[in-house]
C-alpha cells in the first residue's frame, strides 16, 4: 500500500517529521525577515497577525507639516464645537446691532448691562445711547451727574435734585506743555462738554459744581437755572454760547450786573429771557434793558417794584421791537401812561400787568384798541372778580387771566393734572434714558 493512501493515524512518523519540519521552516524563515516568511501558504494566520507590524494610528497634521513630509498623510480634523442651540452666540454680533438692541432699554437696565464685560461696559456708555437723560429727583447724584456729562449728551434733565460737588479728574481735561522760551509751562485745556439744553431749576447743588459744568458748556442752546445761587464767572462762561436761544434765571441771584450786560451783549440770538424775581437792582434792570438782543420775542421782566421805570420801558420797547410776550407783573412803578409806548410792539399777543397797582381798571378797557393783535391779558390783583365780566364785555377777543404762571423761557410748562406727561418734557420734547426713584 503506499503511502498517498495511507490513513492519517497510520503514519505518526510522516506526522511528527512534518510538524518538526514546520517549526524549522517557521524560525528559519523568520530570521531570514518577514517579507519571506510570512508569505509561505503553509503558514498559521495566528502567527502571521502575532509577527505582523503595528497598525500606525492616524495622527493630525496641518497642511504645512505634509508640505515639509512631502509625502501625503491620511489625516482627520477635530470637529468644530457645536454651536449652542439658541443661536449665534452674543460675541458673534457686531457693535451697531448691539447698539441698536440696547436703545430699547430704560436707564436702570442700561446700567445693569454694563457689568457684563468690558466690551458691554464700552458699547452702554457709547455717546448715540446717552444722547437725552432725564434725572429729575437724583438725590446724592454727584458721582452719576459727572459720569452722564463725560458720556457726550446733549439733552440733560435734572430739576429739583440734590448734587454734591463735582470733582472731574484728568479725564475732564486735557494736559498740554508748551515751551515758553528755555522753560515749559503746563496747561490745562478743558474738554467741552456737548450739551445742547439743560435743566436744572431748583436743584441743590454748589455755586462751584455749577460753574465746573457751565465753564464747559459751548454748545447751549436752552438753558434754565431757575432758583439757583450763581456768580460772575457762571454768567461769564454763559457768554462763550453765542448760539443761545432760551434763557431762564428766574429766581437767581450773586451775580454782577457788569457780567449780566457782558452776556446778554454776547448771546445776539436770544429769542426768549426770564429773568423775572432776581435780586435785581436798577442797575441789573439797566443792563437787561440796555443789551438785550433785538431778536428776543418772549421776556418775563416782573417783580421789580420799585427797579423798573418808565424809562426803561421806552430803551425796551425801542431795542427789542418784535416783543410777542410781554410780562411787566408786579412793576408799582408803571401807570396808564406806559400803555402809549407799549403800543409799538405792533406784534404784541400777551401782556402781563398782574398787580401793577397804580394801573387803573378803566385804562384797560382801551387796550382792545391799542393793541389790535393782542390775545391773552393777565391782570391779576387789578381786576375784581366782580369787574371781571364787564372787563370781558370790553375786549371780547382777549382771553383775561387765563395764564396764571408765565412759560417765557421755562423747559416745562405748568400742568393743572399732576403726573401728565408734559411734566416730563424739556421745551417740548421728552428723554429717552428716565431716573426712576425706587
């Protein structure tokens, strides 16, 4: 019988000679090297995964690492992260939409706002958000009125509050040396502020806090210091403002009235002035008469008893021609005889004669006659409630005692209904950023 058909049990030494003679082929073979080893039919896949070569990983490499390989590589990019599932992040938004966004917010949550980070910090006090503030009531508001100031705005509201001094660091001011020969002198230049209208009637605050800002104002236009304690060099730095248009220092005092004529001289566009109840001698009387502008339609000039005379009515009337509103309230020196020469304001449509004393009831009655224009008169303390409507028998046409409070110069107007929105505006016009008491 030969071998080919021999069974596999019958031949244990073709077995043993076979298996001795694989692991000599296998050790031979593998010191000759893995490329010829490895390649033979005959050998165990077991041994030809234990004796293979590691799988290299795939590794990152940029785009300048392959160039310098020159070889290419199989690699994979990180994933970009996720983005949050309620939208483009706040970062990804630029500084005019943000902007806008935040000019939809009140006052309170502006601030809030800034304490976010630094670049909300810098976009909340970007001027184009602060450009009108009402911060009526403020009480201990130093430190909040010099940081509205140094935001650029232009419309400020602020009557009837209480401000402790102002002190404005070296970002109120710019430094400058100049060389003066072999030495150097160091000088300060202030930085203006850009308020256009101002308000800050019958508030608290310090004759030096006051001319802190009045010193950097060069762009008023509406301006009221009702009640307040002024000085020279308040009214002074009021002169830099040529472009003034309404003035209201009704009720002021402490100041000269050199300075008075120096200002009113300066300010050539004035159209409206109340300087009603200061504490005016002749001679202030004399320089408002005197150095008014010519433009000026609306003048509150009561409550000088004994300081205004007939003549200064005469330099009045022939200085200021256009006069529309007239207020002459609380003049005892005036009689009938001053209606003659009120009779050349041609465009008069209010006058105010409330308790001119000396004015009697039936020179009134000839007012519809000399002044044909003239629409509202307040006679206030002349006129009995009993002679009351004789008196409007008389002039038909003319509204009488219908304005109990003048309105010449002041930024809001008198209100019967408390809480009524023109209580909160400024010559007409409301803030956007509003104080709100807690």
């Amino acid at each position: 019988m030969s071998t080919d058909s021999m069974p596999l049990q019958d031949l244990p030494c073709l077995s043993l000679q076979g298996s001795m003679l694989c692991q000599r082929t296998i050790k031979r073979r593998s010191r000759c090297g893995a490329s010829e080893g490895l390649d033979a039919e005959c050998t165990p896949t077991e041994l030809i995964q234990l004796c293979s070569p590691k799988h290299k990983l795939q590794r990152l490499c940029s785009r300048d690492k392959e160039n310098e390989c020159g070889a290419f590589v199989l690699a994979r990019r990180s994933r970009r992260k996720k983005e949050s599932s309620s939208g483009i992040s706040w970062d990804h938004l630029p500084d005019e939409l943000l902007l806008k966004m935040l000019l939809f917010l009140p006052l309170q949550e502006l601030l809030r706002m800034s304490t976010v980070c630094k670049r909300w910090h810098r976009l909340v006090f970007d001027e184009s958000l602060w450009h009108s503030v009402d911060l009526e009531g403020l009480t201990h508001g130093g430190a909040a009125l010099q940081q509205v100031l140094t935001t650029g705005v232009r419309r400020l509201r602020c009557p009837r509050s209480f401000v402790e001094d102002l002190v404005f660091t070296a970002s109120g001011c710019v430094q400058q040396t100049e060389t003066l020969g072999p030495g150097s002198l160091l000088v300060q230049h202030l930085i203006p502020l850009q308020i256009v209208q101002l308000d800050l009637s019958s508030s608290v605050i310090p004759t030096s806090a006051l001319e802190s800002i009045v010193c950097r104002c060069r762009m008023l236009e509406y301006l009221s210091l009702e009640g307040l304690q002024l000085s020279d060099a308040i009214i002074s730095s009021l002169a830099v403002n040529v472009n003034l248009l309404q003035l209201n220092l009704s009720g002021c005092s402490g100041f000269s009235a050199a300075a008075l004529a120096d200002m009113l001289s300066s300010c050539c566009r004035m159209e409206q002035l109340n300087v009603s109840w200061c504490e005016f001698t002749g001679d202030h009387v004399k320089s408002v008469v005197r150095n008014l502008s010519s433009s000026v339609t609306q003048l509150n000039l009561s409550g000088y008893r004994e300081s205004l005379s007939l003549d200064d009515v005469k330099v009045l009337v022939g200085r200021c021609p256009q006069i529309q509103t007239l207020d002459l309230s609380d003049s005892t020196l005036l009689m009938a005889d001053s209606f003659p020469v009120l009779a050349q304001l041609k465009r008069l449509l209010h006058l105010s004669l409330s308790r001119c004393y000396h004015i009697h009831l039936a020179a009134l009655t000839d007012l519809g006659k000399t002044f044909p224009l003239l629409g509202l008169l307040d006679v206030f303390g002349l006129v009995l409630d009993g002679h009351l409507p004789s008196l409007k028998k008389e002039l038909p046409r003319v509204s009488i005692n219908s304005r109990p409070f003048s309105s010449v110069a002041r930024p809001t107007p008198s209100s019967r209904l408390p809480g009524a929105l023109s209580e909160r505006t400024m010559w007409s016009s409301l803030c956007r950023l509003r104080f709100r008491p807690q």
